[in-house]
C-alpha cells in the first residue's frame, strides 16, 4: 500500500501572474486489486456467475475537472447564495520554507455549499429485490486494478474510511464530503445522450464498479447488491468492449435529455442571452451615492450582450416602471407603492402600449437616458426614515417577467422558461408598503413588524423561485439595510444577498457578474451510500425533498435534496458516519443531480466514488485533506452562529475540538500527562485558529450585519472560496514581478516588500514603508500587486472588494489583523516557519521587529498549549 508523501518541514511558492493551477497534497488512497465488495443484509445469494462471463470494471483515467454549466432538473428548491468560484491557483517552482503550509485545493477534487438549514436524515438498512438476496459479492473476475474514482465535484475529508465504529465516529474530527453540483469540469464529462441503467431495488445508477456478465448484460449494485437487467446492452464479447460505455468508464457523466416535454418549448443557444434582467432601484439615494450608482448602471447596460432583455424600476414611495417605447424622453408607468399591486394595475401595466422589458440592441440608448435622468433625494429625511417600498417593486418586476402569460386569476406562471433575475440596488431599508418595518428600532411593535416583514419577504423568494426568478439583492452605502428582513427574500430564490461600503468599483462589478452568472433550475441532489454509512447532516442551499419512489423502485433510501438553483458556486456540506463496523474493503458513495440547465436541457449528473477502508488510526489520518476537513468543521461550526453571543460560544467549540482531537487520536507525551496533536493532520489547528481569529467568528468585522451576511454567504460558497474565507493566501512580491506564497503570519511584514493577501471577500495590498521610499519599486510592485488581485478573482462572485495601504497607516490593521502572530514566539519558531529570517542581520531583525503592531492575541503555539495539548511537530 502506497504511503502518501508527508508534509516537508517548509513551504513557500514562487508564482508568477497570469499561470495556472497548483495542486498540493497528491492522492492518497492506496489501490488494491481486490474487487469491490458488495453487501446486504439479506442471506441468500444470486445464482453462480462464471469467471468468464463477468466483466470487471476497468481501469480508467478519470475527467481532472469539470463540465457543464450550471443547472436542476427535477424538482423545486430552496434559498441558496450564490458564491464565487475562488481564486485561480498557480504552478510554480517551489521554493524551500519553513512550515507546511498549504494554500491551494488540497487534490485535483471538487467543492461545496449551503443554506443555513441543516437537513437530518436516516437511511434503513437495505433489501435486495425479488426472491434472490445477496449477503456478499459476487465471486470476483476482476484481472486488473480498479482506481477508487475521484472527481472534481466530489471532495472528502478523507481518502479512506476507519473500519470501526468507535473510532471513526469522533465528532470532533468527523467525516464528510463537500458536494458541487454545477461545479464545470475541465475537461468535460463523459456525456451520454439515452436514459441511465438504474437498480430496479434501489434506483442507483449503473457505474464503473458494478460487476457485469457479459454473456447476459446483467450488472451488480454496488450500493444495495441487486441483480439488473441492461436490456441486452451491455452484452458483450470481451470486457474490454464494455469500456465503450462512458457509465462503465468515468466516476463522472452526464446523462443528457435535449427532448422537452414541456409545452410550448422552444430550444436555445443559451438562454442566460434572452432571458430577462430587471432592475430594481433605489430612488432615495443622496447625490454622492447616486453619482456612483450612475456610472456603475451606465458600464452594466455596456457590459450586457445585444439580446439581453432588460427591464428598468425605480422605487421610493411609489414604484416607476421605465417604458421603452418613449426614445427621446425617461418615462414611466407608476403604481402606488403602499399595498401590493391591485390585477387591475398589473394588467394595466402589461396590456399597455408601453414596453418594460426590451433586447439590449433596440434599447441601449434609451436605458443610458433613464440612468442619466435619475435625480438625487431632495427632501430633508434622514437616510433610514425614507420610505421605500421595495416589496411592491419586487412584485411588479415579477409580474412584467411574467407578462400577457401569467394566470392573474391564479397567480400562476403557465409559461415554461429559464432562470430570470431581478437585481435589487438598495441603499437602504424597506420601510414603507408589503414586506416592510418601521424607520425607527425604537418603535414599539418593532419586533412583531420584523417578524411578520421576514415571513412574507420568504414567501415572496418562495413565488419568485417557482416562477423561475432568482432575486438578487445588492446593498451599498452607510444606511443600515436591515438585513435579517431582506435576506430571506434573496435566499428563498435562490439568489445572493451582498453589502458593499458604496456603490463604486465593487457593487459595478457584481452588477455585471450577478446578470451574467449561469444558473440551472429545477435542481435535485440525491445521495446514495452504502449501507455501511449514514449520512448525519446536509449544510447548503436546498432543503429535504420527500419523493416518492416506491412504484419505480422498491427500497430507494436515498436521501434527495431540492435545490434552488445549481451554480458552480454552491456547495453542500455532507457529514456522515459509521452506522456499525465495516467489514468489507471498500465503501461507495453516488451522487446523482438531476437539473435543466441553461441550455434548457435535462441533465442527470452521476458521479460514483468508491473509498477503501483500513483498520490503522494513522494510515487513516494521513488520509485526511486538513483543507476539506478545515472547510466541513466551519460550515458545521457556523451553522450554530445565529448572533454575536453564538459566535462567541463556537469560538470554544473549536477550542474543545482540537482538545478532543488530540485526545483521541494524538500521541502520549512521554513524562507527561499531556497529549500532542497528530502530525498527519498538522494543518488543520492552522485553518482552525485563522477561524476563530477571522471575519467569520472573530471581531475584525464590526457590524452583526455584516457578520451574518459573511456567514451566510460561507454555508453556501464553493470549496475554493470557503477556504479563502477560513484561511487568507499570502503572496509576497518579489523582484522581476514573481510572488512567492507564504504563510500568513505577521512575520510577512517585511518593510522593503509589498503582500498581497486574499481573504475570499476582501484581498489586501499592503506595502512596506522602506519600499514605499522607492517611488519607482513601489510604483512596480503595487502595480504588479493589483494584476495579481485581479487575477485571483477574475471570476468570482461577489466580487471582493481590493484594497491598497502603506505600513504604518491605520487602514493596515485590516491586513494585521488577518494574520496569525508570531513575532512574540521564540527566534528559533519564527525561523522554523520563515528560514529567509536566518539571513538577516541584527539590523534588519529590530526593523522587523519594530513593524509589528500589537496585538494581545496569542500565537498559535501559545493557543494550543493553552488547551493543554502539545502542538504538532510541525507548529
């Protein structure tokens, strides 16, 4: 069995711009020719199946990344955020440092997801089909090694699974897998245009593990052990015939169905062109504000392709539908904003002359003339006693989506189509109509308005996500939005809630990102294991759908989740555990996503992991991605941080974690009582003390808004970006225009360097003061500092926002605060994580040492022995 490699006692990076993905830690899962084996807990067996006849699965090299775009089928869904995709990773010569210290995607695997909503579940023992049960495998040809599949849109914790109960059950480490189901793959899926095989037991999918008889077609379920018929299809002459199906082939692929049953359907090249964006704006915004919300509407109309169709309303008091029709002046339709929209006004509005929603070719000029003509707020109110009835606004944008096809009489959409999006630029709260709360705290029914203002904004989300509307809210300047009141409409869409400081650079850019982002409809997760394993716990944006499948097949236990939307930003957060000691040698996992994508065809997604399992605590720990396994604890830890005083509570969770680990799986100090946190995983007290330092759970953000805005945004975002968002990436300039990746410890701050420091939201630019001197290097290095940051989130949704400072300026406490200190540990730690600091001169060591600025924090060292435990050799 192959030993991974272990962590060398340093790490640093040299990266240039511009370069491609890096991965770290290779794979770890040893191969072993022995067959899968498949058990059930019924007694009896199938009838004998010779060698000769039974096809193993072959040998393949899977997919390295995704497919394609984002998407759901079957079903509806829940509240979701979108998140983006994370920043690029670099190849790149590495260079000898002093920690281990990763950075980057652990493997070449997927990602992940959430809403906040944490979905129990049980799966019951299963039952084979018919009167022939299977208690064990079936007798094994397999000639040649089968790999244990991985793919991009599947990470686990661990790449192997501990045989026994006790020990694989330790909460505080725990096992899981983080799921991306619209997640692209480079290159694509194995893409199959006919129906799937499926066990008519269970309803799991034929894959490359099932065992086959290539005399009968037949294939073996390798999640309940059922005998199925192929109907002929995989009858075969050689088993390497059989190879020819991508299903038998690839841990990935996609079943594709471009047939609509729908009514009415019509095929497109890809809707995210036609499908219609309606703006919802904040007309009670102060000049300064509304200057800068102008540019940024006038750059997203010129960002939008020719065929977009765009929709224009203006809400305050009353809600102004632009009409398109009038090309030489701005004018609108307006409806009193205090009540819901009367039918009458609706079909008033709809079955008029005007145009409210029009193709961006015939109606550039004419949007650019309505943002032109926007008037600042004239009268003397503070900021959040304005009234603003953006209820009624998101009711009218749905309705003009909607249009002549909409049912009034029902409220009902009868129009198939694909995902629209309302975009909501708000600048402060709702306070005026349906949906709203009073301007002041103070008032004093306020919490009962709040409850009720939060009930229906969920149930407006729930109409807009079955008409097939996501509802993005972008939130910018120093009013305070009320977000618990906002928030759930955004999220019961399945779209993004942002705050953004103004209405500038970053609020522009995910303007733009927030139309352009593809997103499937329809979306259904289900997960299937083997009977071995029961899945605990689902963090991410959909909710627990309860379909019936007994007529089709007779002991589906999968558990299926309805999503809200599928995009490459989302994840799921799945924990599981042993149900009881596993006894075979390997354990499997499928993940079938069913969802209509943006192309408006079917897609069944069928992505099969097989994981061996192993007795030894160690060989399982050296198993464990520590970035996987850092990304499912915060979302778990997370999930409990409803308030500040929660957060407080998780921050000792984690302590108690890493307590608990140490105790269960760390090793005895000799003359001591004291235990020493295992080497294997040696990374994850990193990931976990940048945790409870951060954004997420720390105090560095200031308002609870933000914070909660933060965290729901996390339980929802991709791997890559919930990673970001636990532990910032350290890049330091070097000359020639290079960075060299760093960990991120205070003792970066070199006066003669610039840093950039990633953070998932936020990325810093922070330029020593002796570099600073140079007006030239400086000029070079900040230069190159801000290509790299704009690298690094070319795609990522929200855009984060990028700042820029020198040493010594009070906007540096921003980048201090995100980094582990260090500078108080002892000479011979600060070199074990930073060798270059062996060479400097006394000189430069007291220049270091007075850049720091203080903070009573402790170092990682000191936080780990103050638990009691002895850190890992490593730390």
């Amino acid at each position: 069995m192959a030993t991974p490699p272990q962590a060398s006692p340093g790490y640093s990076r040299t990266i240039t711009p511009q370069m491609d993905s890096l991965s770290s830690k290779p794979d770890q899962s040893a191969m072993s020719p022995a067959p899968p084996t498949i058990s059930s807990g019924a007694p009896r067996f199938p009838p004998p199946i010779s060698q000769q006849d039974q096809i193993p699965s072959p040998s393949i090299k899977l997919p390295t990344m995704l497919s394609p775009a984002n998407g759901v089928k079957t079903g509806s869904s829940v509240p979701h955020m979108s998140t983006p995709p994370g920043p690029p990773v670099f190849a790149s010569p590495v260079r000898p440092a002093a920690v281990p210290f990763r950075t980057s995607p652990a493997t070449p695997q997927p990602v992940a997801f959430s809403s906040a909503s944490s979905l129990p579940t049980s799966s019951p023992p299963y039952f084979s089909n018919g009167s022939v049960e299977l208690q064990q495998q079936l007798p094994s040809a397999i000639e040649e090694p089968v790999p244990d599949g991985k793919s991009p849109c599947v990470l686990f914790s661990a790449h192997k699974v501990l045989k026994h109960k006790k020990q694989a059950n330790v909460p505080s480490l725990g096992f899981g897998v983080l799921v991306s189901p619209g997640r692209d793959t480079s290159p694509g899926p194995q893409v199959i245009q006919r129906d799937p095989h499926r066990c008519h037991d269970c309803g799991a999918y034929s894959n490359l593990y099932s065992n086959i008889l290539i005399g009968s077609g037949q294939w073996q379920c390798v999640i309940c052990g059922n005998l199925n018929g192929s109907e002929g299809e995989y009858i075969a002459l050689s088993k390497e015939e059989l190879r020819n199906f991508p299903e038998l082939s690839s841990p990935l692929v996609d079943f594709i169905q471009t047939g609509n049953k729908r009514p009415s359907f019509v095929p497109v090249t890809d809707s995210r062109t036609s499908a219609p964006v309606v703006l919802v704006i904040d007309e009670c915004l102060d000049e300064q504000h509304l200057q800068y919300l102008q540019s940024s509407l006038h750059a997203f109309v010129d960002s939008l392709p020719p065929t977009t169709r765009i929709g224009i309303i203006l809400y305050g008091r009353a809600v102004s539908v632009y009409d398109f029709s009038e090309e030489s002046i701005a004018s609108a339709e307006v409806i009193p904003g205090g009540a819901s929209p009367t039918q009458e006004a609706l079909k008033a509005l709809i079955y008029g002359t005007g145009i409210s929603l029009s193709p961006m070719h015939a109606s550039k000029e004419v949007a650019h003339l309505i943002f032109s003509s926007l008037r600042p707020y004239k009268l003397n109110v503070p900021e959040a006693s304005r009234d603003r009835c953006l209820g009624t606004a998101v009711e009218v944008a749905l309705a003009i989506i909607q249009g002549p096809s909409a049912d009034f009489s029902r409220g009902v959409v009868k129009r198939p189509g694909v995902n629209s999006r309302i975009i909501v630029c708000a600048g402060g709260p709702n306070t005026y109509g349906p949906g709203s709360v009073p301007h002041s705290y103070t008032h004093p029914n306020y919490p009962h308005k709040e409850k009720t203002a939060i009930k229906w904004m969920e149930h407006l989300g729930r109409e807009a996500h079955q008409q097939n509307t996501v509802i993005d809210i972008l939130c910018a300047g120093t009013c305070p939005v009320r977000v618990p009141v906002l928030q759930p409409l955004a999220k019961a869409s399945g779209g993004a809630f942002v705050l953004h400081d103004d209405f500038g650079e970053a609020f522009g850019m995910n303007l733009q990102r927030a139309s352009a982002r593809a997103a499937g409809s329809h979306g259904l997760l289900e997960i299937r294991c083997s009977d071995d394993i029961l899945v605990t716990q689902v963090v991410g944006p959909g909710e627990e759908a309860h379909i019936e499948n007994h007529e089709t097949f007779k002991n589906d236990l999968s558990l299926c989740i309805r999503m809200l939307s599928v995009e490459e930003t989302q994840c799921f957060s799945i924990s599981m555990e042993n149900r009881h000691d596993i006894k075979s040698d390997f354990v499997f996992f499928q993940f079938a996503i069913q969802y209509s994508n943006v192309y408006q065809a079917d897609i069944t997604r069928v992505i099969t992991i097989r994981l061996p399992t192993v007795d030894s605590v160690p060989e399982y720990l050296q198993s464990v991605e520590d970035e996987v396994a850092a990304v499912l604890i915060a979302k778990r830890t997370l999930l409990g941080a409803k308030s500040h005083s929660d957060a407080i509570d998780m921050r000792t969770t984690i302590d108690e974690r890493v307590k608990d680990i140490a105790l269960k799986f760390g090793s005895q100090v000799p003359k001591s009582k004291l235990r020493r946190f295992p080497k294997e995983i040696s990374l994850l007290p990193e990931f976990l003390f940048h945790l409870r330092r951060g954004p997420l759970l720390g105090n560095i953000v200031g308002h609870e808004d933000e914070r909660s805005v933060l965290r729901n945004l996390f339980l929802n975002a991709s791997f890559d970006l919930s990673l970001r968002m636990v532990a910032p990436r350290c890049l330091m300039h070097r000359e020639g225009g290079t960075f060299e990746e760093l960990p991120a410890y205070d003792l970066v701050m070199q006066s003669d360097t610039a840093v950039v420091l990633d953070h998932g939201t936020d990325v810093f630019i922070w330029l020593g003061a002796e570099l600073a001197a140079d007006e030239g290097r400086s000029a070079a290095a900040v230069a190159a500092c801000k290509t790299l940051a704009e690298e690094l989130t070319e795609l990522r949704f929200p855009a984060p926002r990028i700042l820029a400072f020198k040493e010594g300026s009070s906007q540096a406490r921003y980048f201090v605060s995100r980094l582990i200190p260090a500078h108080k540990d002892p000479p011979y730690e600060q070199e074990a994580r930073f060798p270059q600091l062996r060479t400097l001169t006394t000189e430069q060591r007291t220049k270091l040492k007075s850049s720091f600025i203080h903070f009573d924090d402790p170092s990682i060292c000191e936080w780990i022995r103050s638990l009691k435990v002895v850190p890992p050799e490593p730390i």
